[in-house]
C-alpha cells in the first residue's frame, strides 16, 4: 500500500495522483490509500487510524502545499510517522517551492527529505516501483 498525505483542500489532485499511481502499478497490485475514499467514517479514533494506515504502507507520497503549511497540522503527524516507522516517503511540492518552504519554517522531516516538483509525480512511481520489487526480494 502506498499512503498518499494531502491538505483536504486538495483532495481533487490526491485523486488524480490516487488513480494515476494504481493504473501505472496495476501489475504490482499496488493501492494508494487516500483518506478521502479509504478512511472509515465510524472510526472514533482517527489519529491512531493513521498512524496505523502509514505503519503497514511500503511507501509514502507527501503532497505538500501551502495549505500544509497554513494548517497542515495532521500532515505533520503523518510525516512523523513515516519517519519513525522508517517508511520511504516522497515529497511532492504543488504551488510551492523549495525556498519557500525555508523561509516559511517547514518541519525539519520535510526539509531534509528528497523534494519534488509536482511535475515530478510521474517519475515517482517508478521510484516506488523500486521500493515494491526490493520489499518483495527481501520476503523471498
């Protein structure tokens, strides 16, 4: 499963990279979990349920907006999961750019991870391509 992180405000882009990451690794069976169409909405204990969902993922896909950086607040707890749960996470930055993550004081965890250009979203799956073959040698 690959956990897909996003500011609510754009859940219609986390769709499109939902869909567009399932169709280009349909031959690996590989799920992109969004909150939008995956989280239970009986769940009481949300929080945990994230964390729980970024713990079982073999990757993580983090877009980062300004929004994120606005109120972006459940983003960082997922971004500090990743990072303590040791899951490769890939940053895609929409709207944004680099500098200005610096100088808006971004969380270390983001700064010190691989940023991309949203551009970049297609080059990324091969990337997690990678990750999905190296964890299925490393069952064998």
């Amino acid at each position: 499963m690959i956990f897909l992180s996003y500011s609510s405000e754009h859940a219609f882009e986390a769709e499109l990279l939902q869909f567009a990451y399932e169709a280009l690794l349909q031959d690996l069976d590989a799920r992109v979990w969004t909150y939008q169409r995956d989280q239970a909405r009986d769940e009481k204990a949300i929080a945990r349920s994230l964390k729980a969902q970024v713990k079982q993922s073999k990757a993580v896909v983090f877009l980062v907006t300004p929004n994120t950086l606005n109120k972006g607040a459940t983003q960082w707890m997922e971004l500090a999961y990743a990072d303590a749960f040791d899951i490769p996470t890939f940053i895609l930055m929409h709207q944004i750019k680099y500098d200005e993550l610096k100088s808006r004081n971004a969380p270390p965890l983001l700064l010190s991870g691989q940023c991309n250009d949203s551009d970049q979203w297609r080059r990324l799956a091969e990337d997690i391509r990678n990750i999905f073959h190296s964890n299925s040698k490393q069952v064998t």
